[in-house]
C-alpha cells in the first residue's frame, strides 16, 4: 500500500471556503489512487485554510500526472476557491504542485496537471 500526503489551500477571499464534500484521485503513470474523502476531524476547507490528508492506493502510482478534484453538495450549495494542491510520496522525495487558482460551482470534477515553474 503507497501512501501520499496531500496538502490543499483554500483561497482567502470572502466566501471562498466550503461545507460540500471534496473528494479527491491521484492519476499516475502506473495507475489511480482510490478516490479519496477529504475528512479531517473539525472544520475542512476554511476561508484560509491549508488542509493535509493522507491518500492511498494499492500500488505504486509512479509520477503523479494529474490530481482529479471532485465537489459534491452536502446541505446547501456552497462554492469552493481552491488555490492550490500539493502531493508528495509518503517516503519523501519531490513535492509536486497543482495549481488551481478557480472556483469550483455546483457539482463538479475538475483535473489539475502540475504546474512547477522553472527559472
């Protein structure tokens, strides 16, 4: 079983944080993790907030190519700002960056490619 830590912010405008459920999917070269509930114990997704979670999947994916983000309505419709999404392999080794920099609305499913510029 690999294991990945997750780290997502949320953006800090008024309005940007989020009581919907987010789920979440690593894609790699070798494979998808398991689509993953982002639930930690107190309040997710905050205006502000920098949330980190830990995600799994069976085997090793190889390099992360994509991370699927996916909002569902919990109680009452909220949008979600979402500024960015790092992962980085339980074992160490490079932190890959997934930017988003948008507004999720409704239900919806978006896929971030990294986004790491260079000098």
């Amino acid at each position: 079983m690999e294991e990945y830590n997750v780290t997502i912010a949320t953006g800090t405008s008024e309005y940007s944080g989020t009581n919907n459920y987010i789920y979440i999917t690593l894609v790699g070269e070798k494979g998808d993790s398991e689509k993953t509930t982002l639930d930690n114990p107190g309040l997710d997704f905050c205006r502000g907030a920098v949330d980190e979670y830990k995600v799994c999947s069976p085997a090793p994916l190889g390099r992360v190519l994509l991370v699927r983000l996916e909002k569902q309505r919990y109680w009452v419709e909220d949008n979600w700002f979402c500024l960015y999404v790092t992962v980085t392999p339980s074992g160490g080794g490079t932190t890959l960056t997934f930017p988003c920099y948008r507004w999720l609305i409704g239900n919806v499913k978006v896929e971030l490619r990294e986004g790491t510029g260079k000098w």
